[in-house]
C-alpha cells in the first residue's frame, strides 16, 4: 500500500540553523503529500501540503516541493527558532491518509 | 471557534478494565476519525465515520474495541477488556471530506493517553 519514509530523529540544531527533513514516498497513483506538526502538549496540526507534482507548499518559514521524479517531499527551514522544537510526520493520501513515523527536532538558543 | 475535544486526557487501568474516550469534533464536521498513536509512531487509523456511518473499521480490532457515532456528532471509542499493548495515545480527527476519500486535511485533538498496567 501507499507509505511514507521519514528521516530518522531526533534532530537537534542551534537557533538560526537550517533544518531539512527528508521524506520519500511509495504510492501506486498520484498521491497529495503533507506535513503535519505537533508542538509539546498540542494536537497535530496541519503545516503544508501540495496537491500535485512541482507544487511547493509552504507556511511559517517552511518548503517543501513535490518532487515525482525522486518521490520526495523534504520539509526545509531556513533559519529556525526554538518555538520550531516539535515532531514532524509527513503524510499521504491517495484516498486514505498514511503517516510516517515522526522526526523529533530540538532547536537551542 | 473551539477545536477538537477529547476526554480523558490521560487514564491509567489495569489490564482486563474497560476503558471509553470520547470525542467531540469541531461543529459541522462531517467525517470523524479514531487513529492509535504509539510511542515514537505515527498515527494509524483505527476507525473513519461519515456522519454516522462507519466507512472504514478495517483496522479496528474488533474482538475488544467497539466505537459508536450514533447520532453523527460526537463519538466514543472503547476498549473491552483492556490488554498491556493497548497503552497509546488515542486521536480523534474531524474534516469536512466530499465523498470517501481523504482530502488530508484534518483537524486533531490532543489525545487521550492510556497508560495499561
């Protein structure tokens, strides 16, 4: 069935580091790809999502591109802030919604 | 406007209890769900509602779980009787889905987190 991937964690960087987690995905159609956030104590919270090949999604400083030909979706950051520290599922859908299993990042002033 | 409510947030029984969630989605969702999180996973569903109506149980099982939606709103998601591996986190999710496929966007609640000893 469809899946994802996600780098291993838990990541950890300095304020104003650049963050890349990696995600690959493995689907039989033509899937819509997300990033998913949980801050400490919070409930998953929808971060971006792309519908489509080439589509860049992007909210609060974070990218991701869908790229069809390496079958990825990697989240980036360019400088990140210590209200980043959470942990980052990447997901799919075709028609059901699959998670990967998270990345934990710790960002320290 | 208020999100996705879960209660308990965190219960500790023994093995054998019986044990409930509840669940009350945000206003006008039509599609509810149940997912099971186990530590360092992510979630997998457990159990899909469209209104009342349960689409997709597949992963529920059903020899000890049940869950009831019963007039489309709110739900409950229960465990009888429990066993060690059931201690998780508990997630309910709702959406405003056209049709039986997921859109992907939905919305969580906190958890409940059960602890089995």
């Amino acid at each position: 069935g469809d899946s994802v991937t996600q780098m291993e964690g838990p990541v950890t960087l300095s304020e104003e580091a650049f963050l890349t987690i990696n995600c690959t995905y493995t689907a039989t159609g033509y899937p819509s790809l997300f990033w998913y956030v949980q801050y400490p104590g919070e409930g998953l919270q929808l971060l971006l999502k792309a519908t489509k090949a080439d589509d860049k999604g992007s909210n609060k400083g974070f990218e991701a591109t869908y790229r069809k030909e390496t079958t990825s979706f990697h989240l980036e950051k360019g400088s990140v802030q210590v209200s980043d520290s959470a942990v980052y599922f990447c997901a799919l859908t075709d028609y059901k919604l699959s998670f990967g299993a998270g990345t934990t990042v710790t960002v320290r002033a | 406007e208020a999100g996705v409510v879960q209660s308990p947030r965190y219960k500790i029984i023994e093995k054998k209890q019986p044990v409930a969630f509840w669940c009350n989605p945000i206003s006008g969702h039509n599609t509810l769900y149940w997912y099971l999180q186990n530590l360092g996973q992510g979630p997998e569903l457990l159990i899909r509602y469209e209104n009342e109506e349960a689409v997709d149980d597949s992963q529920l099982p059903k020899d000890r779980f049940s869950a009831e939606r019963l007039k489309g709103v709110d739900s409950t998601l229960k465990i009888q009787p429990a066993e060690l591996g059931d201690s998780a986190v508990y997630l309910c999710a709702s959406s405003l889905e056209i049709g039986r496929y997921d859109t992907g966007e939905l919305f969580f609640g906190e958890g409940s987190r059960l602890t089995v000893l």
